[in-house]
C-alpha cells in the first residue's frame, strides 16, 4: 500500500487513480459517463447504491467491470420470490463430525450485486439491512463481521411491476444513490455492437487494492467543508419536507414525505467525494448540485396532486436546486 506525505498528496492520487480507473472501465462499458462517476463515488464514499434500468443496459457487466479494476470480490445475488434470507447471508450446516459449522453466503464478498431485488419477498430484502448498514450479518445468535470495504449494488427493473415487491422507504433510504440508466445513444451503441460481435476480448488492469480504497474512503471524511456549502446542503433537504417552515417552492403542494437527515450527510460525503474526484480540495455549492439528484431521488415521496398531474421527482428536486 502507498503512503503520502499529506493528504493534499494522497488527494492528488486519488484523482489521478481515478482517471486511470475510466479509463480502465472505459475499456469495456460504452457510454454510462455519469452512471460510471456516481458508482465510483458511491464506493470511495462508502454508501450503496441502486440502479434503475431496463434490462440489456450492461449492469452486471459494469459492476463486475468495476471490481475486476478495483481487484475486489464480487459476487451476484439473482433475487426470486422463492429465495430466502438463509440464501443470502448463509446458514449452519452439518459437517462429518456432526457438528454444526457456519457456511458463508454471497453476501461474504466486497461487492455484491442484488440483482432486480423487488422480486423477492420483504423478508429477504431485509436480510441485506443488517449487512448494509452495520458490516456485519448475526446467524444463530452469532455475528460475523463482513470483509470490508462492503458495497452493494441493487438494481431494479422499471418496466414490470407484476409479481414484485417494493422496496419500503427505510431499505430505500439505506442507499445513497439511485441512479438511472437509459439507452446509449446512436453513435455509443455502434461501438458497442462492434465490440461484443467480434472475437476481441479486453482486458481491465488492477488499478487499486482493497486497503488503498479504504485508505482514501478515509480521507474522503477528512475534506474540510466550508459552512455555507455544509448550509446549503442542510437547507435543500429542509426544501424537501412539506408543511414545514423551510419547505420550498411547490414542496408542500407536491410531496407527501421529504427527505429526512440521511439526505444531508449523504450530499456532504458524495460532494467531497465529487471535489477530491475532481482535482479539489474542498467541495462547493456545485458539488452538491452535481450529487444531489440521485441522492434525493429515491428519498422523496410525491403526493397524488403530482402523480395526477405528471410531475416526476426529477423536475420537483430541479425546482427546489
């Protein structure tokens, strides 16, 4: 592991080691410029984060991607309406001697994808709460601590909604993005259709091991913050709650719930994050801006005026930015 001098040195190699990662990344997945920066945000910054698409949009591809140039394990979760919480975190089993033993789950990995985790059933959605935000998973009484660093990565599919179940409002507030993918354009998806018809293979370098990345998670949470931009963060998220005296703009004609504090810490760790990604020292008001959608996104509950009326929760947080 490298040791800096300072932490302006290690912020300088933070930046640098993430353009290398793009570039990296940039080998396999097409396009997903922002889905990309918002996924490595979310891991320097030791949040979670789930992903919205229609399938085809390389999600598993991107995250499996990621942690091959991270040199991170990564395991997938295929969610059902059959699995259950023992297929997740693991079970004690029997072994020859007749004794009972602890068999690890998938969720013994530091990067676990929860593949379209509405299709199961609240009870195994709820075993990844424990794991999310402790670091640790509790089978018989006994807890076992997780390999860190531990991120996860859910994605949902947006187009069915039969047969799912969804995610209740204290699982989606554990996630510090929502992020959504759309279609790559013209021009990104004839590169891509040229790369997966031919026989060429490319292969991603091991850019940052696991004790590096929890070294700059670290220094994440040291970037000094200004109070104005520490206010600004506050006051948005205070915008979000209606009937309240800070609420802002429609908030109180348009929402049913706002945001509540998980939101403010959020969109500090992720403007740091976004700062130090950047080439600086210090977040600013654009930095927040340039992580608040996602962040708000999922934490943000519209009442029936604005579903009646067809105002999504993108143009309400717009307004409030």
């Amino acid at each position: 592991m490298r040791t800096f001098a300072s932490d302006k040195e290690a912020a300088d190699a933070l930046a640098d080691s993430y353009r290398t990662l793009r570039q990296e990344i940039g080998k396999v997945i097409i396009g997903q410029d922002d889905v990309v920066r918002l996924v490595l945000t979310a891991v320097f910054s030791q949040g979670h984060c789930l992903l919205v698409g229609v399938p085809g949009l390389a999600k598993t591809l991107l995250i499996q991607t990621i942690a091959d140039s991270l040199d991170l394990s990564f395991n997938r979760i295929q969610f059902t309406p059959d699995l259950m919480p023992s297929d997740i975190v693991g079970s004690e089993t029997m072994n020859q001697q007749r004794d009972f033993h602890f068999v690890k789950g998938p969720v013994f990995a530091n990067i676990v994808l929860a593949d379209e985790i509405n299709r199961t059933p609240p009870k195994t959605q709820a075993a990844l709460l424990e794991s999310m935000q402790e670091y640790a998973v509790t089978v018989a009484g006994q807890r076992y601590p997780l390999e860190r660093p531990f991120f996860v990565l859910a994605t949902q599919n947006p187009i069915e909604q039969e047969g799912t179940y969804p995610l209740p409002e204290a699982q989606l507030d554990r996630f510090m993005f929502n992020i959504e993918l759309g279609y790559p354009s013209y021009e990104a998806e004839l590169q891509i259709v040229k790369n997966t018809t031919s026989d060429r293979k490319a292969t991603v370098s091991k850019i940052l091991h696991a004790s590096e990345i929890q070294a700059y998670q670290q220094l994440v949470r040291r970037v000094p913050v200004a109070d104005n931009v520490v206010e600004y963060a506050v006051g948005l998220v205070h915008k979000t709650r209606p009937g309240t005296a800070r609420a802002g703009g429609r908030a109180s004609q348009l929402l049913e719930w706002g945001a509540g504090p998980r939101a403010s810490q959020h969109l500090i760790v992720g403007a740091k994050c976004n700062a130090l990604l950047n080439g600086k020292y210090s977040p600013d008001i654009e930095d927040v801006r340039a992580v608040a959608l996602p962040i708000l996104r999922h934490r943000l509950v519209r009442n029936f005026k604005a579903e009646a009326e067809g105002i999504t929760v993108e143009q309400i947080v717009q307004e409030l930015l």
